[in-house]
C-alpha cells in the first residue's frame, strides 16, 4: 500500500495516472458520443438504447468506476499544474515565435479548459441522467416495455438557443482538451517509440475533434428541428 501512495504522489506517477485516466475516458467519451448519435435516428431506437444500458445491474459498476477515473484524473491533473507552477517560480518562458518546441494553445490551457468541463459535467447529469423521468410525461411503452423518454428530454432541452450554444462551446473545449490530451498520451508513459509518437502526434486532433463534432451535430439537428 505504502508503494502505491508513494507512486501516486511522485512526479511521474501522477502524469502516468492522469494520461491513463483521461485516455480511458476518451474511450468512453467515443462510445457516448457514438450512443448519442442513436437521437438522429428518431425516439425509439434512442430510448431502447439507454433504456438496454440503464436497465443492466452492471451499469452501477461501470458508473463507480467512471466516477474514480474521473475523480483520480482531476486529481492528478490539478497536483501535475501545481507542481509545474512551483518548480517555475518565475513563470513559463515564452518561447520565440517560429521557434520549434513552442508550447500549443492547448497544452497551455488544460487546467482551465478541465475545469470547464468539470462544470458542463455536472450540469450534463443534473439536466439529463436525474433530470425528469417519471409518468406520464417522461414514460413511453415500446414492444409492451415501459422505459424513460430520454429522448424527449434532450430533445426539450435543445430546443433552447441558449443551452445549445454552452453545448456547443462545452464541445469546442472537449476538442482542445483532448487534442492535447490524447496526443500527449505515449510521451506521458514514456513510450518514446518515433513512428508511434508521430502518429499519436498526429491521430490525436484528429480524433479529439472528431468527438467534439459527433456530439455537435445532435444539438444543431435537433434545435432546427424544433
């Protein structure tokens, strides 16, 4: 046990924690994402779908331990910018335009773009995971099954400009975010491999805003909607 505290509270075991942590979570953020793409085909196969996920024992096992990733990489990402800022008293050198090496926008801004999606986190499961979901509004009846009408609910929610553009900024970070995050994975766990990194280097963005644009396109499809 001494062992693991002692991992957990070291430099490097903190930045392996945090890419391992968030790089699980960017698995879970593509499948959410791809679940979430189930609204544009309409309510019953959206609502069969979670209603198949929510209705399955082992969902309070996958929800624990999305909440100990979660918490455990927050966590470390908040003792790894601390940690930076005071071995560099003075502040971050500012790097010559052109020069190669440069710190991104990205990079520069976890913290901050992390903490704003701690708090569209939070006002995500509030508005839907324990938003309204009882009879008659929020029930429905397919094949003689009675399940929740989550599809009425997001659809509700997305018919107000005002919740679709904090969505729409809430995805705009995610992408930043994890532009950074997923590119920086393998340098975290000290894989140094050149052919993996440049792909990891370039893949990264690539899927990071590939996420942010799938959760986009529902909010936009469905507001237009009406």
């Amino acid at each position: 046990m001494g062992r693991i505290v002692t991992y957990v509270n070291s430099s490097v075991g903190k930045k392996q924690l945090m890419a391992i942590t968030g790089l699980l979570l960017s698995l879970f953020t593509l499948t959410h994402m791809a679940g979430n793409l189930l609204l544009l085909c309409g309510p019953e196969p959206y609502n069969k779908y979670a209603y198949t996920l929510t209705s399955n024992p082992a969902i309070y096992i996958a929800e624990a331990g999305l909440v100990f990733l979660f918490l455990l990489h927050v966590y470390c990402g908040i003792r790894v910018t601390i940690d930076n800022r005071q071995a560099r008293p003075q502040g971050y050198f500012v790097q010559p335009s052109g020069e190669k090496g440069g710190v991104s926008a990205a990079s520069k801004t976890m913290i901050l773009t992390g903490m704003l999606l701690l708090v569209f986190t939070i006002w995500h499961l509030i508005t839907f995971k324990f938003g309204p979901s009882g009879p008659p509004d929020y029930e429905v009846m397919y094949d003689g099954v009675v399940m929740r009408d989550l599809y009425k609910l997001v659809a509700e929610s997305f018919r107000s400009p005002g919740y679709v553009t904090w969505y729409l900024f809430s995805m705009a970070v995610l992408g930043l975010h994890l532009s950074h995050g997923i590119s920086s994975t393998f340098q975290s766990l000290g894989i140094n491999h050149p052919g993996i990194n440049k792909c990891v280097r370039c893949g990264g963005p690539v899927l990071a805003w590939l996420i942010a644009v799938g959760f986009s396109i529902t909010p936009i499809v469905l507001y237009w909607k009406g």
